[in-house]
C-alpha cells in the first residue's frame, strides 16, 4: 500500500480503556457485533492512529499530524502493521471485511436460525428465573393492550420493569403475532433492520412472521434485511422474546423483529446513510398493515432503556442521589411526552440536550409510539438500576399503550 493513498476506514468498534495497564495508559478494541472476535490492545500511539483512520488519512497525512501534534514523527512501518493487524481481525471497511460479511449473512440467511442459546442459562434455569420475576410483578389490571414499553437491561438489574410491563400484558387477550422494536446498538445498519430468520432459544423455538415481514417491505418499496447480521449479536429483541415464550404457556405465536436507529442526528428519523425508508414511514406501514390484517391480534412491544449515567459511560463527575433525581425528572418528561404522542417535541428534547444522559433507544420508542399515535397510554413503572460503586446507572420503565 503506498503511503500516499487514503487509508481505509475504522468499523464501528469500541475503544475501552484498561484498568491496570500500568504507567502508559492503553486501550482494547472491541467489536461489539461480535463479527470480529477478537480483542485487539492498543498503546497511546496506536490510539492516535486509529482516531485518524477515517478514509480521508493517508500514512504519509497521519506522519504529518502525529508530528505536528505530539512533536514526533512517527515511522511509516507500525501504522501499516497496526492496519494490517485491524483488517486480520475484521475491524476495518476493507474487501476483505466485506467478503467475509457477505459470506456470514449468506450462512445466516441458509440457516434461517438466529441461536442465542450459548448466552444463556439452560431452559430450565431460564423459564425458573423468568417466572419468579413474573410473580414479582403488578398487574396494573388493563384488560387490554396494543403496545408496551419493557427494558432491555439485563433481568437482574431491569427485573422490577421487565415485573410489571408482562405481569400487565399477561392479563390481556393473548396475540397472534408480536411486533418486536429493538435498538440497534452495534450493527452497520443505519436504518430500519428486520430479519426473517427464526429465534432459537434456552426456551425452544419461535417463528419469525416472514410473510409480515415481506408485506412491510413491499409498502414501503425497500428492503429491510441488507444488514440483518445486526440481530445475531443484538440483545434488545431477545429479551423480550424470553418473556413472552414464558407467557404463552405453549400458545401458538411469531414475532416481527425490527431494530430501530437513533432518530435524534442531523437527518432526524431519515437514515444518516441514505439508505432504507424513514423511521417514521416504517410505523406509518406497521400501523397500516396491522390495521389491514383484521383476523390476527397484534401487539407492538419495544425494548427499550432510558438513561446511561456515571463515570462507567463516561461521566466526568460521579453520579449522587441529587443528580439521579435529576435524572429521574428528564426521564419522566420524556416519557410523558411518549405517553401523550408529543412525539417532534419529544426527539428535539434529547437532540437540544445532545442526548447528554445516553438514552439509547430514542428510535424504538417513537417507532412504536407512532404506530399507536394518539391510543391513551400508562406509565406502570420508572425504575433505575444504580451501581453506586461501580458509578454505573441505567434507567427504564414500563408503559402500556391501550
């Protein structure tokens, strides 16, 4: 590779500092798709590297700036290495990487499977813990629910929301079909992300609504699955799809998996890329379709967490019981205006704040909402998971759209 030619350009890959790294502070690269699997360290030169590996940088460009801002230049050999080591291990927008993709999601797609069984515990151990958090839960005596807000926290730490949303949904009519909105927090896709492949889980088999699925897609004249890889290292859809496996009791279902993209950058709810229908005319179809398709009870559900605070995301300062109350009032202003369909209102909140609390899931939140403007709706539950010592805290709720 010549210097002078632009280098290729970082994947969405984390940069986590290390803990005992000793006297020079160093750094692990972790692809949280989970498509490259390995962990990659990197020194303070490898990080200044990396900051520049956007396209736009050459080796000769990335020389020129290492000296002009750190007042050493450094030789054009370990840039090439630390390149060439990132696109061994599939961490960069190269042909390589892209080959190796386009064969994964052929073999996922000829799966028609997405097995999530090896994070979890066996069925037994999972249908046990799923079912005591159920009994944990209040019903909030609805009779009847066309939407809900879950999180997609861990059980542990989201149990007492994860309680009340199901324990809710468990005393309404029980639906056909579930339409799952998730947020797509790792995956290439920059907009609406469905896939069609079957969810096998601790808890056996569910099948994805493939005809559904195709029906959207035609409405909206684009397809949904060109990164449906997104979902095979996903958790928010899963999640959901343990708790309603619990609810059925063997009663027949499928699901419409959708991962949902952060409608709150420069485009709004239009993929930043270009590419794939509009958020807002994906809810606009989903309500269209579901409304069409009288003979079949469908529920919209989306996996969602609020708030991600403390020096664990990023925080300068530690997280206090003040600031945490704080961060309970924005939180409830924001799901108020969910609850009361404000949904401009509700993005330019978290867009005019530049999303400083980390909400992560702005997408599937007004997905759903939007698909169900206008229905009454009820908050059940706020609840914050706080790790004081670890100063991790993360927010979420349960709401019912009726």
């Amino acid at each position: 590779m010549p210097d002078a030619e632009f280098l290729p350009a970082l994947r969405h890959v984390d940069i986590v500092p290390l803990q005992d790294a000793g006297d020079e502070p160093r750094f692990a690269l972790v692809d949280r798709s989970g498509f490259s699997p390995h962990t990659l360290a990197l020194s303070p030169a490898g990080y200044f590297i990396l900051a520049h590996l956007d396209g736009r940088h050459s080796v000769e460009r990335i020389q020129d700036v290492f000296l002009r801002e750190l007042g050493v230049r450094i030789e054009a050999e370990p840039i090439r290495e630390l390149v060439e080591a990132l696109d061994a291990n599939l961490m960069l927008e190269t042909p390589r990487f892209e080959a190796a993709y386009a064969e994964r999601l052929a073999a996922y797609r000829a799966a028609g499977v997405r097995d999530n069984r090896a994070r979890y515990p066996d069925g037994g151990a999972l249908r046990g813990q799923l079912r005591t958090l159920l009994e944990s839960g209040s019903a909030d005596g609805l009779t009847d629910v066309s939407g809900l807000v879950a999180p997609h926290l861990d059980y542990e730490r989201g149990g007492p929301a994860y309680a009340d949303a199901y324990a809710t949904l468990a005393r309404t009519p029980w639906a056909d079909r579930f339409v799952i909105l998730g947020t797509n927090h790792f995956g290439r896709g920059q907009g609406t992300v469905a896939t069609t492949a079957d969810f096998e889980t601790p808890l056996g088999r569910v099948e994805t609504d493939a005809d559904f699925i195709a029906g959207l897609e035609s409405d909206l004249g684009a397809s949904l699955r060109a990164f449906e890889l997104d979902h095979v290292g996903e958790h928010s859809i899963e999640l959901q799809v343990h708790m309603l496996q619990v609810l059925a009791g063997g009663r027949p279902m499928r699901i419409v998996p959708l991962l949902c993209p952060y409608p709150c950058g420069p485009t709004g709810t239009v993929p930043p890329d270009g590419h794939g229908p509009d958020l807002r005319h994906v809810a606009e179809a989903l309500a269209r379709r579901i409304a069409a398709d009288g003979s079949r009870r469908t529920v919209l559900i989306a996996g969602a967490d609020l708030s991600h605070v403390g020096k664990h995301f990023g925080d300068a300062h530690p997280r206090t019981p003040e600031s945490l109350r704080a961060i309970e009032h924005a939180d409830r202003l924001l799901l108020e205006l969910v609850a009361r369909s404000e949904l401009e209102r509700f993005l330019d909140v978290i867009r005019g704040a530049s999303n400083a609390t980390r909400v992560c899931s702005a997408g599937c939140l007004f997905a759903l909402r939007h698909a169900l403007r206008g229905r009454p709706a009820r908050l059940l539950r706020y609840h914050q998971a706080t790790n004081h010592e670890a100063d991790m805290h993360v927010t979420c709720a349960a709401l019912a759209i009726l």
